[in-house]
C-alpha cells in the first residue's frame, strides 16, 4: 500500500513540472511585455521631449541674442538636417549590404540541404531587397 502512495505522489509530481515551465513563462512574458517594455518606452520618450525642449530653448535664445545669433541657428538647423540625411542614407548602405549577405546565406542554405530543384531561389528575395536599396542610396537619392 505504502509503495502505491509513493508511486502515484510521484506521478503527482512529474505532471506539475510542465505546468511550472509554462507559469514561469508565462510571467516572464507578462513582465517582459507588461512592466518592462512600457517603462522603457515611457522612458524613451520623455527623455526625447527633455532634449527637444533644451534644443528648442537654445535655438530661441540664439535667435533673440542678436542678428548673428540668428544666423548661427539658421545654420545649425541646416547642419543638423544634413546630418539626419547623412544617417539616414548610411544607415540604408548597411541594411542594403545585410540583406544581400543574407539573401546568399540563404541560398547557399538551401542549395546545400536540397541539391536539385530551385529552393534556393527564395534567397532572391531579400538579396534584391538589399540590391534595390543600394540602387535608392547611389542612384536615386537627393545628393547631399
């Protein structure tokens, strides 16, 4: 009898360790997206605004010093529009070069797992997806 208890309290006890993973989980991602996320969100934003506000005081104080203030925020707007393109564009060059790089990775993945038939092909995808943004950057857009 004492052995029979002792076998099912074990069975007992194997059927709740899948249900402890999936409560561990579970809270996990309740924290993840539920607590951790909004604040860092939250965060981000407010520390956006405090630097658009200082930004934005700077430039109105240049402006009302004197006539050379003005045109010295004139120019530092300028500046920084140029420099915002400049990322952008660069920021295009790299995601252009990834996606040609993952487009071979995956082509020569599925070469080499199927040998015959043309699955490789869906590498074309994102491989032209970085050609076509590469041709935006060198081509087709504004020259700075």
């Amino acid at each position: 009898m004492f052995h029979l208890v002792l076998a099912t309290l074990g069975d007992a006890e194997m059927m709740h360790e899948p249900v402890a993973m999936w409560a561990f989980l579970a809270v996990g991602a309740i924290a993840l997206f539920g607590i951790f996320l909004p604040v860092t969100t939250w965060l981000d934003t407010r520390r956006r605004e405090r630097e658009a506000y200082y930004k934005s005081e700077t430039l109105r104080r240049l402006a009302e010093s004197s006539g050379e203030g003005a045109k010295v925020a004139i120019e530092l707007l300028r500046e920084e529009e140029h420099l915002r393109q400049i990322k952008k564009l660069e920021g295009m060059k790299i995601g252009g070069l990834v996606n040609i790089a993952v487009g071979i990775g995956l082509g020569f993945m599925l070469w080499a797992l199927t040998g015959t038939g043309g699955p490789y092909l869906v590498g074309l995808i994102p491989g032209l997806i970085g050609v076509a943004l590469l041709v935006y950057v060198f081509f087709l857009a504004e020259p700075r």
